[in-house]
C-alpha cells in the first residue's frame, strides 16, 4: 500500500505520526457500500453528535434546459439541502457543475434559487455553464479553480470545461499548485464535474491530473456531476471517484438526487447516495 514517495514539502508539514498513519490507511478505500443498497430506511447512521463535517452535494441543475421542470426541480432540491441541514445538519452545499443550461440569461435567475439555501454553498463550473470566468468569479467569488478550508478539511474545485461548453482537462499547474497548498490537511476532497478517466461514456482521460491525484496522499475522494446516470462510485489506483445523479436535466437515473459526505469527529469518512423520492439510500460507503 506504501505505494508513494513523500516530498520533502509534505514531510515537513506532517508530525511524523500523523504522516505515518495516512500513509498507511490513506490510499484504501474500504467497501462497505454495494452491499448496503436498500429499498427502506435500514442503514444506520453513525451518532449525529460525533459528527465534525457534514456537506450535501448536488450536481446538474440545468437550469433553463427547455422541456424540464427545471424551476420545480431547484425548488424542490433547495427545500430538501434545508431540511437536511434542519435535521443532521450541513456546514455547506456543493453543487458540481452544468448550474445553467447554456443560455447566460439563466445565469443570474439560478442563482438567485440557490441564494435561498439556509447555508453556504460552493460550486464548480460545468460544460453547459456558458460564461465567461470574469463573470463567473464576479457572481461566486470564485474562479473555475480554487480552494477553501472548512474544519481543517481542504476542499479543491477544479475545472472541466472552456466557455463553449468544450471538455477540457483541469489546469495542470492550478491544480498542482492546489493539490500543494492543500497538502497540509489530514484530508482533502477535490470536486470536479468531469471524471478524468475514460470509464463513462461522457469523461475525458486526465491522465496528468490522476497521477497527480494518485500521489496525493490526503485525497481521500473526487466527486463529479455530469453522467447524470451514474450515482456511485469508481475506484482507481486506491481512490474513490462519486457522482449523484442529478437534479434536473432531460436524462440519467430514474430519480433526481444527491449525495452526502460526513467526516466524523474521528476521521472516519462516510458518503452516501439519496433518492429522496424514496426516502432512502441508494448506495453508501466508508473510506478511511
Ligand atoms: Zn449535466
């Protein structure tokens, strides 16, 4: 499993017996989650009062997608983030990519949707979100890569897409130069909205970004919109690659969803899938 060698630079940001104990449990990612795949509610969640982070992510909103029911379904995605947060609590909302349906006049009306979540909420720009990153930065405070902290977790957004809606790998430097900035968390999650490797038909192959991605050792996982069909998890080289359907749009699962990611108090790592129509988990998985 010691299947990296540290820089310099992540050594002398490490107590040795922190740097010890990633490098030893931080590339597996135990599977407790296919088998866990229910009709009802009967997965367990762990104790509410040992949580230290808790993040509902939803992805492809497609605001503005003719022939969609696309103001009912933000509606309706908003209105289940805040009763997530009411009930167990979420520190922010992620929302990873294709906001808008191609047509900029959506840009700020979908905002304004999201404006009405109860808590925070970061974003990632998609294929179909066609505007320029002056704008983008101007609305969200962001740029199309960046990074953020919360609870001593990093947080890496990074970007798939040029302003015609072109795939595009991330920024090989930007991210490198992320990935470093954040290395000095015990854990770190990226977000993008296109996986990098070619196991679904609509991803495009990264292969800098996932050597990048392999060698760091605080990436715990990467979570993706985009294959509005896909709502669980890949696995490459002992890292963990999520998607959550999505929450509007014309096509993908049956169900419009999202998924949850809670980081105990201590360490351990959850995430899970929700069909909320169902009132259930889809799918769940532990990482450590
Ligand atoms: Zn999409």
């Amino acid at each position: 499993m010691l299947t990296f060698i540290p820089t310099i630079y992540q050594i002398m940001h490490y107590h040795r017996r922190r740097f010890l104990k990633q490098a030893i449990t931080g590339a597996v990612c135990i599977s407790t989650g296919n088998t866990l795949k229910v009709l009802g509610n009967n997965f367990t969640l762990p104790p509410a009062n040992k949580l230290k982070l808790r993040v509902a992510i939803g992805s492809d909103g497609h605001y503005g997608e003719p022939k969609t029911a696309y103001e009912q379904r933000h509606t309706e995605m908003i209105r289940l983030f805040n009763a997530e947060k009411a009930d167990r609590g979420v520190d922010f909302a992620f929302i990873n990519g294709d906001l808008f349906h191609n047509d900029v006049a959506f840009f700020q009306p979908m905002k304004k949707h999201w404006d009405t979540l109860t808590m925070p909420y970061f974003v990632s720009h998609g294929n179909h979100d066609m505007v320029d990153e002056e704008t983008w930065t101007k609305t969200f405070n962001h740029g199309w890569h960046y990074g953020f902290e919360n609870k001593d977790i990093g947080f890496v957004v990074l970007n798939t897409a040029d302003v015609t809606g072109k795939y595009v790998s991330p920024d090989v430097e930007k991210t490198r130069q992320l990935l470093q900035q954040y290395a000095k968390y015990g854990q770190l999650f990226v977000f993008m909205h296109i996986t990098p490797i070619k196991w679904t038909t609509h991803a495009i192959e990264c292969p800098e970004i996932v050597e990048m991605f392999n060698k760091q050792f605080n990436l715990k996982a990467v979570f993706h919109g985009h294959d509005h069909d896909q709502d669980s998890v890949k696995e490459n080289a002992g890292k963990c690659y999520f998607f959550d359907s999505h929450i509007s749009g014309s096509w993908g699962t049956d169900y419009y969803g999202y998924r949850i990611l809670e980081v105990m108090e201590n360490g351990e790592i959850l995430t899970y899938q929700m069909n909320p129509g169902a009132k259930a988990q889809v799918n769940s998985r532990k990482l450590t």
